[in-house]
C-alpha cells in the first residue's frame, strides 16, 4: 500500500498528489501484514471478536483517585486524577506545564512504596535540562524514572517494563512513530501516537498527563479528535503578572466549573489557596469612576473581582468596544440597556472594559457591576466607597435574582464591603426593580 504520511490517506498506487489533504509527494511504501505473532512464536491472523452485553449485568465500581499533592491541581481534576484516564494539558510555550507537571510528578513519587514506579518521558528536554530543574526547584527526583527520547517505540517499551501508576508525556507533538511516518506533529502522528498511549492507560491502573502546544489562538494545536479521546482536557493560561490560572475545558470524572489558581516564582509554581482578595485593587484614596466590584463563583469557591470601565468620544463615526476578560457582546448589550432606560448615550463612545487581575468572567451576575461601572465611567461620578453589586439585568432594565446570592453577599462582608446591592431573593433582603433604582442606590 502506499500511505499519505500528513494525513494517513492510503491507496494501493502511488499518487504524486495526496488526494485527501493535498500534500505533494506524501505518499509512501508500506506493507500490510495481517499476520500476528502469537506468544508460541506463531503467526496467527485470529482477533477475538467482541459481543454486546447488557448493561445490566455489568458490576459497577467506583473510580479510584490518585492524589497529585498539589491542591489546586486537584481541585481542577475534580478531587484527583482517575485512575486509567488520560489527561491533555495545554498551553502556551513559558508558562509553567514542565514545571507543574515536575512538581506535580516529584510529589506523587514521595507518595510511592518502592514497587510503585513513575515515568516522566521528555521528548523536548534533555536529561540534563531536567535534572537542572529540579535542583532549582528543590524536588526530591530519586523515585523519578526518566526518559528522554521522541520514538513511540522506545515509549511503549520503557512502559510495559516499568508498569508505571503515573505517566507524563512532554509533550504529544513531540512523539513519533515510524507506522505513521517520519514528521512529528503531522496530523497522523498525534492520532496514532495518542491513541496508542491511551490504550496502554486504559488498561491499567495509571494516570496518563500529555501537555499539547497551542496556536497561536491559544486552542489546542493538532486535530480536535485529540480533545475527543482523552478523558480531561486542561487550559493552562495566565494574566501579565505571575499569576497563573488552571481550568478544565472537559471532565468526565468531574465539574469544568472549578478554576485553580497559581503563582509562578522562583522556586516554581505556588498554588493559592485563599484568592478571595487577589483581583480586587487595594486604595487608600477615594475610589475613581468606573470601578465596581462583584462577587463571582468559580466552581465552589467565592472571588470578589473589580470591573473596570472607561468610556470616551469615538475616533472615527462608528463606536468600538475594547474587552478581552468580558464578552464584547455582552458589553455592548449593557451598554445598549443603559442607553434605552437611563437616556445615556453611549453610541458615541468608545468603551474599554477591563477586569483587574486578568481573570475571565462569563457569569450572568456580573451584568449588574458592569452596568454600574459603565454608568460611572460615563457620568464621571464613582461608586460609594466599599460597595458591591451583582444581579443578572435583562433587556427590559430590570435587575434579576441569581444562584447562591447569601454566599456572595457573605464573602464580600468578610472582606469590608459594607453596601452590598443586590436584586431581592428568597435569601436577600435587598430590592431592586430596575436599573433605575439601581443607580440610586449606587450613587446617591
């Protein structure tokens, strides 16, 4: 057969053109054996065939977690990892997967009897390099195995000898098999390659951990199949300083919702633990216009984050909205409420929305923070000192309840928020018709 080595097409005659991704002069010789070697020394073309069962017979059996002894890692797996799953980090080049993943390794083995193994298998760095990490970082590597070497082969075998319960791939496009041709990173490669490895996983009672490179969109580089066959799909992403933040995109054995958080020093990546405060702007002045501060959930836990605002006359004839933490829709459909109910004009303006701390927020409950910061940017008039406002504002202007309203109001209390306005709930006492009435509230 003649095979396509970017795509894996294949074809029994050779083509200068592949005819299914285009690639020129891609095709290449292989042989198709259908033969077997059985343990006999045997050749055998016998599979076992596989039949439907009920699924009422099937036992169930809870599945068993493995401690990475990094709190926030755990948080975002979903209370550890599972085992026989196989988990996909991803993000961009610098930002800490080696490191996280080193230390995330060096605790496990800490953790290991000395029949349990661990393998770290590095197809970027060399040993040396490695070694040199973990020196800086002060980890204990003596239960560590290392191999560094970009051939499946080599990986499978290293695999099969050491049966090890933890496993970390750095990185899949790294690794590549001579089945699939010659070029890591080819579309054909990561499928082979990661499906190989996951099917040693599932097998056994390991955690496999592949770390992915990104675009230069920041998705996951290679086919979208590759998000399909793991278990655990984990963005690794970070503001302008040293904070890193670690959320799942896919969890089959667990919520996407919760978010870990991370700061990154010299002695490597430092979880924290209490990050109630850390996006709020601590002042000793007055607070300017077009700042309000809400609370937000992030899977269990309470942040009180600062949205900030600023509005000023359109450059050009058309009105532009710059927002990269908050949905530019979203802002625009605010900013339009404002306009209708309040008979504030913003059609002229361009608007910079922006969130301190560099954290995303997606939440309905920030609808009524952001009207208010608008509001204030807008009117050059700021918020009441030590305010917090949250609720979800529909089109009509008026400010709707949202989930968990006592947590929220409770978090922003221990932190000295003393006027919380919120939309009135079966656990909140506070009432807010409208948006109007909001502004009332707020400013005056």
């Amino acid at each position: 057969m003649y095979k396509c080595s970017n795509c894996g097409y294949s074809q029994p005659r050779w083509l200068g053109r592949c005819p299914e991704c285009g690639e020129w002069n891609s095709l290449e010789e292989i042989i198709i054996d259908n033969t077997k070697i059985t343990s006999t020394g045997k050749a055998s073309n016998k599979q076992i065939k596989q039949k439907p069962i009920s699924l009422e017979i099937i036992p169930s059996k809870e599945s068993s977690r493995l401690t990475t002894g990094i709190a926030e890692f755990d948080r975002v797996l979903g209370g550890g990892a599972t085992k026989r799953s196989a988990i996909l980090l991803g993000g961009e080049p610098g930002i800490g997967k080696s490191t996280l993943l080193l230390q995330t390794i060096a605790q496990i083995a800490k953790n290991c009897s000395q029949d349990e193994k661990v393998l770290y298998i590095s197809g970027e760095e060399s040993a040396t390099q490695i070694k040199e990490r973990t020196e800086r970082l002060g980890l204990e590597c003596s239960n560590i195995q290392l191999l560094c070497t970009s051939r499946l082969e080599d990986s499978l075998d290293a695999l099969d000898s050491l049966n090890p319960i933890f496993v970390i791939i750095d990185s899949i496009q790294t690794i590549y098999s001579a089945e699939a041709g010659i070029i890591p990173g080819t579309v054909n490669q990561l499928k082979y390659c990661a499906n190989e490895f996951i099917s040693w996983v599932k097998e056994r009672d390991s955690v496999l951990i592949m770390t992915a490179h990104v675009t230069k969109e920041g998705a996951i580089a290679g086919p979208k199949s590759l998000e399909h066959i793991v278990d655990t799909v984990i963005s690794f992403e970070r503001n302008n300083d040293d904070i890193r933040f670690l959320h799942a995109q896919k969890n089959r054995f667990g919520s996407i919702d919760e978010i870990g958080i991370f700061s990154m020093t010299e002695k490597g990546l430092i979880p924290i633990l209490d990050p109630t405060s850390l996006f709020l702007t601590k002042r000793k002045d007055t607070q300017p216009a077009g700042v309000a501060c809400t609370p937000v959930f992030e899977g269990t836990r309470v942040f009180l984050v600062e949205i900030q605002a600023l509005t000023v006359p359109a450059k050009a004839s058309i009105s532009r909205i710059y927002s990269e933490k908050i949905d530019s829709g979203r802002v625009a459909r605010i900013a339009a409420v404002i306009e209708k109910r309040c008979g504030l004009s913003f059609s002229d303006q361009d608007l910079y929305v922006n969130v301190a701390g560099g954290i995303k927020l997606t939440e309905s409950s920030i609808d009524a923070a952001l009207a208010a910061a608008l509001y204030s940017a807008r009117t050059d008039i700021p918020l009441k000192k030590n305010t917090a406002v949250f609720g979800e504002l529909s089109l009509a202007g008026e400010i709707r309840p949202v989930a968990k309203a006592r947590q929220r109001i409770k978090a922003a209390e221990n932190l000295g928020f003393t006027t919380i306005i919120a939309p009135e709930d079966d656990n909140c006492t506070t009432q807010i018709d409208d948006i109007k009435k909001m502004v009332q509230a707020v400013f005056k």
